[in-house]
C-alpha cells in the first residue's frame, strides 16, 4: 500500500486525536483540514502535498506571529497555545534544514550562474521552502552575494 498523503494522514491523525479526547489537537486539526478544503474550493480539484505544505508554512507562520502579539500583549497562556498548534503543525513538514546546508545551495546556485540576491533566491527556495526561514534565508544569500 502506498504512504497516505498528508490530507490523509491529517484526517487520520484528527480521528485519533478525537478517540483520544486531546482537544487542541482536535481543534488545531480541524482549523487546518478547512483551510485545505478552502483551498480545494479555490483551485477546483484536490490539493497536492506540495499545496499542503504551503499551507503548513504560512499556518506555522501565522501562529509565530500571533504568539509574539500575545507575548507583547502579557497574555502568556495565548501565546503558549499558538506555540502549541505551531509545534502540532510543524511535524507534518519535512526535518529543517541547517544554515550550513542552505549556505551549500547558495553557494550552489551561484556557481550555476545566478548574480543578484532575485535569481539565488529563485534558484534556492524550491529546495529551502518549509524546511529554513524565508527572511533567514534572504539574509544568508545578501551576505553570500556580498563576501
């Protein structure tokens, strides 16, 4: 049987967290599968796994920085749960890379011709996209194109 696709494994993954009566769990899967119906509605067909991990990204993202409003805001508890659905959210995407491996994409795509910091990030982020931070990464390719 081939592996589940990761809609699969989130509804599989929701049917368990609802047995086991884990109600962030619940809820954090549940908000997310409606985002991806949402998205299945917006394009007319079923979402890929590359489609899903976009989501991923941007649901992760959106949840870090909800979590560091709540932290400016001394609302502690909110920031946490954030952190949580996060944390939930993030072992659907792929390990992370580390700064030494994206440095060797850089590198990389530089060597294959790319000259301005638009052309290295084009060439690197279909490799680094869900796996190393977007801004970390722009950062990383200035200092490259500079040194």
């Amino acid at each position: 049987m081939p592996d589940p696709t990761l809609v699969e494994q989130l509804r599989a993954d929701l049917m368990q967290a609802r047995k086991d009566r884990d109600k962030l769990r619940t809820t954090t899967l549940t908000t997310f599968l409606a985002e991806i119906k949402n998205k299945e509605i917006d394009q007319g067909g079923p979402v890929s796994d590359e489609d899903v991990r976009g989501l991923l990204v941007t649901a992760i993202k959106r949840r870090r920085e909800a979590a560091e409003q709540m932290r400016a805001g001394n609302r502690a508890e909110l920031a946490e749960k954030e952190e949580q659905e996060g944390g939930m959210l993030q072992a659907y995407l792929p390990p992370a890379l580390g700064e030494d491996e994206v440095r060797g994409f850089i590198a990389e795509a530089i060597a294959g011709g790319a000259k301005d910091v638009g052309g290295v990030m084009k060439a690197v982020m279909p490799r680094a996209k869900g796996r190393f931070d977007g801004k970390e990464l722009n950062r990383l390719v200035r200092e490259a194109l500079a040194g």
